[in-house]
C-alpha cells in the first residue's frame, strides 16, 4: 500500500510539472533578432544621474529584451562613507528604451546594458 501512494504521488508530481513547463512554452515571445545594445548615461534637471539604454539592428548579438544597469555612489554621514547603490531598469525589447535614474545628492560611479 505505501509503494502504491509513493508511485501514485510521483507520478502527479510529473504530470503537474509537464503541464507547469507547457504553459512557460506556449506564452508569446518578443521575436530574437540581431542587435547592438549600448548604454547612454547624463543628468536630468535636478541633478539626478539618468540613464538609459537602447539597441540597433544590425549588430551581431542575439537580443530578446534588454535593460540598463547603473551604479550611483551616495556620500552619508558626519564621516561621509560613501555607499553605493545599483539599480536596474525594467526589461524591455529591442525597439524601446529602458531608463533608470538615481535619486537627488548620488553621484554616477557607471552605467551598463545587460542582454538576453
């Protein structure tokens, strides 16, 4: 009786887990193309470290989707340590822009694209 239930358990499990996977399968995908990505980074009008990234068509990387990374170093404190901060844009596809921008008395220590 017990190897009965065990196999009967295990077997759910795999029928539950196929169908889990077949659902990620079957939603839309963003059509995966050749691009070149690169990451642009300025200040608003406040001051405030912005940047945003963007591809083109034409590169040699296959591109889904696409988002900036950026680094803002922020001074805190009597002794000013300084801490710095990443943030990350939302992921978005070739043809839109991804914009991050860090938050008032940061100052920019770098800016990236991540790709997948």
């Amino acid at each position: 009786m017990r190897w009965g239930k065990k196999f009967a358990v295990g077997t759910l499990a795999v029928v539950m887990g196929a169908g889990g996977t077949g659902l990620f399968v079957a939603a839309p995908a963003q059509a995966v193309g050749k691009y070149s990505c690169k990451a642009y980074a300025s200040l608003d009008k406040l001051g405030r470290p912005t940047a945003y990234s963007a591809c083109k068509s034409g590169g040699t990387k296959a591109v889904g989707t696409h988002r900036v990374q950026i680094k803002c170093d922020q001074v805190q404190g009597a002794r000013e340590q300084v801490v710095t901060h990443t943030l990350y844009g939302p992921w978005v596809g070739p043809g839109k822009k991804s914009t991050v921008r860090c938050g008032t008395k940061n100052f920019l220590r770098g800016f990236s694209v991540q790709t997948r």
